[in-house]
C-alpha cells in the first residue's frame, strides 16, 4: 500500500495547508487494472499532474483556477 502524501511545508508551523476542499482521491477500475486518480467535486477535470498541482495550491473552491479560467474566458469573449 502506497504511503500517504505528507502535508505541504508552509513558512508558518501552525499553518496547514491541505488544498481544495473539493478535490477528493478514488480509484479507477479499468481493464481488471485499479488505478488511482484525482476527482473535483465541483465537477472539473483533474487529468494531470499539473492539473493536481494547482488543485493543491489554492485554499477552497472560492480560489478555484478552473472558475478563474472560465471567467477570463467569458471576458475575453465579451
């Protein structure tokens, strides 16, 4: 059984910092193969490493980069 991540190092020791509230670990059956993976419960896809990267670095769903990005989307189209 693989060993959990260890919390992210923040300069502040009472500080932790654990990600988006939204991003939860489940696993994939596909091809009689179990993998892990990555799931946002606000529904947006989380199919990189990056993409699991910036997941980690904002504090809840308020800093989501996927709403940043369709924000600058709409605004850019308007």
């Amino acid at each position: 059984m693989p060993a959990a991540e260890p919390a992210p190092v923040t300069d502040d020791e009472s500080e932790l910092h654990f990600g988006c509230s939204m991003l939860r670990r489940t696993r994939l059956y596909l091809k009689g193969r179990d993998r892990p993976a990555m799931r946002c419960s606000l529904g947006y896809s989380v199919r990189t490493e990056e993409d699991k990267r910036r997941c980690l670095a904002v504090e809840g769903p308020s800093e989501c980069w996927h709403l940043a990005a369709a924000k600058r989307a709409t605004t850019q189209t308007s």
